[in-house]
C-alpha cells in the first residue's frame, strides 16, 4: 500500500466520526464559546469541517505561505456539514495524486520570504492533515459536554453513547 493510500484510508475512517460529531453541534449554540479567547462553537465547527481541503492545498504548493482563512460563523449546523462533505472528497482527491516520492520531498513555509518551516510533505500530513484535525475534534467535544450536549463516541465509549452496548 502506497504512503498516500495509508493517508486516505485513515482521512476517510476519521471523517466518518468527524462528522458524527460536527452533526451533533446545535445550531442554537452556534454562537456559544467557553471564553472570550476562544472560537465559537460554529467557528470551530467550520475549521473543522474545512480543514482536510484547505490543508491539501497548502501541501500542494511548496512552498507555501501560512493559510490566511477567516473566521466563518455558519448560519447552521447544515451549512457546517455541506462545508465538510465537499471539503473530504476534495482533499481525497488531491492525496491520492501524490506519490510516495512526493510525500517523501521536503515541503516548506514560508513568511514573507523566510522559511520558517521544512518537513517531508507526508510529515506535514500527518501533524497538520490529521493530529491538528483530531486535536480540534477533541476540543469539540469539550465545548459539547460543556454544553450539555450528548457526546457522540469517538474512540469507544462516551458517557453518553457507548456503540458496544
């Protein structure tokens, strides 16, 4: 199995829980946040939902310059999930053209002229693709339990659902 085959396998087993917990947001906590430094609920919602495209593109260019993507405030929870399924495929599809070689190059950051970053383009994926998607999923479910919303089940069991019942 090719490097990008291994990455979009586990892009389209994460995405299936990502999702499970992006339709779990209320739209009538869009506007929630647990602090005046944080995002709001919807705000995470749509970084979320729009991170596995945005980062591809970025990882197709090299280099490239740090992503300059707004604060999105959807106007619902649907909006958030029609960002996501456009957002997978289109990422899905930018991964699997990429060889092993070119997982293997080194890819780089650049501001304003300096590298402030270089790592093998499948390191990049991996730290920025998934583990930052995965770190903004588990402060998801924070913000949802502080909420009081049920918590869907993600890696097993939720206090809420347990899927082995």
């Amino acid at each position: 199995m090719s490097l990008a085959a291994a990455l979009a396998a586990e892009l389209e087993q994460e995405a299936v829980t990502t999702r499970r917990v992006l339709a779990s947001v209320p739209d009538a906590h869009l506007a929630w946040t647990p602090h005046a430094k944080s995002r709001t609920l919807g705000q995470l919602a749509m970084h979320i939902a729009v991170n596995p495209a945005s980062v591809m593109a970025m990882a197709m260019r090299n280099p490239a310059s740090p992503p300059r993507l707004p604060e999105v405030s959807p106007a619902s929870t649907a909006d958030v999930l029609a960002a996501f399924d456009a957002s997978v495929p289109e990422a899905l599809s930018m991964l699997r053209t990429l060889s092993d070689a070119q997982l293997a190059e080194s890819w780089s950051m650049e501001v304003n002229g300096a590298v402030i970053m270089t790592l093998p383009r499948a390191a990049l994926l991996r730290l920025v693709l998934l583990s930052h998607w995965y770190h903004h999923r588990g402060q998801m479910s924070v913000y949802l339990r502080l909420l009081d919303v049920p918590v869907p089940s993600i890696y097993g069991p939720s206090a809420d659902v347990n899927p082995f019942a």
